[in-house]
C-alpha cells in the first residue's frame, strides 16, 4: 500500500495537467449505496435500466416516481466524506485540474471543488420538457407529495423532470467539455468507479496516464499504470498528506 502511495504521488508530481474521474464508489463512504458493488449495491435488488430510465420516466411515470426517484431524494441532506475533502483541497493546491463525475449527488461541490464537470447531470434542480423551465427538485418533490404524477409545470403545464441523466438520455454539454479535458490530460485518477458505463469509461482511455483507486476490479486494469485497491478515503488522505508534505 505505501509503496503504490509514494508512487501515485510521483506520478501526481510530475503531470501537469490531472483530471479526476469519479464514480459511485467515492460516496459509498457517506453513506450512498453505489450500483455495482457485489451484495449492499442497489442494483442486486432493482434494475438501474429500468428504474432510471427514460422508458419508465415518461411512459410509466408512476413506477418511476415510486422507485428511481425515491432513490435520488436518497442522496440529499448527505454529507461528504474525507474522499471528498481530499480531492478539494487537491484541487486547491494544483495537484489536479478539476474533477469529472459520473455521480449526481453534488457532493464534490459540497466538499468544496470548484472545477466539477457533471456528465450524468445532477439532482439539485428538474425542468419542463415542453417550456424548459428549471426549477428546483424541491418543486418537483412537493407536487409529487400532493400526488401530482408526472409533476407538471406552473408556466406551461408540461411534464416535469429530473435534471438526472437517465439511461436512454442525451449527455448534457459537461460531457463534451470533459472529453477535450481527457484527451489532453497526461493523467487521470479514477476513484470508485466499476468503468461499465459507457461513454464514460472511455475518458481514461485518452488520457496519457491512469491511475485507479477501486476496491473492486475493472475492465481497464490491466492497462491503468496503477491499480491501488483499498477504500477511496483512506488512499487519497494519505495521497493528499504526502503531497502537502512535499514527499
Ligand atoms: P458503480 O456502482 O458501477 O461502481 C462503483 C465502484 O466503486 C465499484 O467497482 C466498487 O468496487 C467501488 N467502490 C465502492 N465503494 C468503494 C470505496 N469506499 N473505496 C473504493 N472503491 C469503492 O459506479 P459507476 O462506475 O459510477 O457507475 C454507476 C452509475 O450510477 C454512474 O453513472 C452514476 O451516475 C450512477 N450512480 C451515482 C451515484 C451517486 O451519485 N452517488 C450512486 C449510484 C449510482
């Protein structure tokens, strides 16, 4: 373990431009469930294809709202881990450029990172499909409350809906700004993430180097130049400590 720190640490030092891929995994450690680990993972007991999914969202809005959406109000009022806290002050310190998420429970900006480039959306606001009015999830949450399924728009009276990436979505801009990212990245660190879900997982293919920090195995291991497999707070505190040590 030591030896794979002092070594993500050198690999830190000597890159110049270091982005950040995250995934489910880093907020495991506040409390959220993640999609694939084996046995706690949400998905061993309903189908993410199916509950987060534009299929369900728009032709059976009464599932969706029963189960996907429940499963985001499941990640607000949590807070964010030393994982988290680690990467901001990483980011404050200019070891790494900026973080590129997978996850939508806006905890790296709650940990204080600046630079979050969101490429699933997130779960702070919703908007109409007809007018595109935003608003915040909140609107969303009191109407379907008062058992308004789908919840609709005060302006236009459209459909409402989350401003989350469901499967069969688009990806929204932050995406396209995270690929130019990778692509002239000479490193990229990804903390907790199964790398399954595509296109995602073809970020780390284009930058120079990679580093993983994965409890559970990926498809890119063998060709990540490190793999450290242990919990995502505990390796980037210690990353973190060296760094700031000068180690
Ligand atoms: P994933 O669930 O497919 O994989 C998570 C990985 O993290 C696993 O390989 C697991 O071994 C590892 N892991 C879990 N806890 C860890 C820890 N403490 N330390 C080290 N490793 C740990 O996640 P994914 O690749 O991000 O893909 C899932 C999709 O689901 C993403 O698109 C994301 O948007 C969404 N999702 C988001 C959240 C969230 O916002 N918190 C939660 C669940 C799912």
């Amino acid at each position: 373990m030591n030896e794979n720190i002092i070594r993500a640490c050198d690999m830190i030092k000597e890159a110049t431009n270091t982005w950040v891929l995250s995934g489910a995994g880093i907020s495991t450690e506040s409390g959220i469930p993640d999609f694939r680990s084996p046995k706690v993972g949400l998905w061993n007991k309903i189908d993410p294809m199916e509950a987060l999914s534009t299929e369900v969202l728009y032709n059976n809005p009464k599932k969706f709202y029963d189960i996907g959406y429940k499963l985001l109000l499941g990640m607000e009022d949590v807070e964010p881990n030393k994982g988290h806290l680690a990467l901001a002050e990483m980011e404050k310190l200019g070891f790494i450029k900026g973080i590129i998420t997978q996850n939508i429970d806006g905890l790296h900006q709650k940990g204080g990172s600046k630079n979050v480039l969101e490429i699933h959306g997130h779960i702070r606001t919703g908007r109409c499909i007809n007018c595109g009015k935003v608003v915040k999830l909140s609107v969303l949450t009191e109407k379907v409350n008062k058992n308004q399924i789908p919840p609709k728009c005060d302006k236009c009276n459209g459909m409402l809906r989350p401003d989350v990436v469901m499967f069969g979505d688009n990806l929204p801009e932050d995406f396209n700004i995270a690929w130019e990212n990778s692509k002239t990245a000479d490193l990229m660190i990804v903390v907790g993430s199964s790398l399954t879900v595509a296109p995602a997982n073809y970020l780390p293919q284009m930058a120079s180097k990679v580093i993983i920090i994965n409890i559970g195995e990926t498809p890119m291991d063998k060709h990540a130049d490190l793999v450290i497999r242990d919990k995502i707070g505990n390796v980037l505190t210690k990353i973190l400590d060296k760094l700031k040590k000068g180690e």
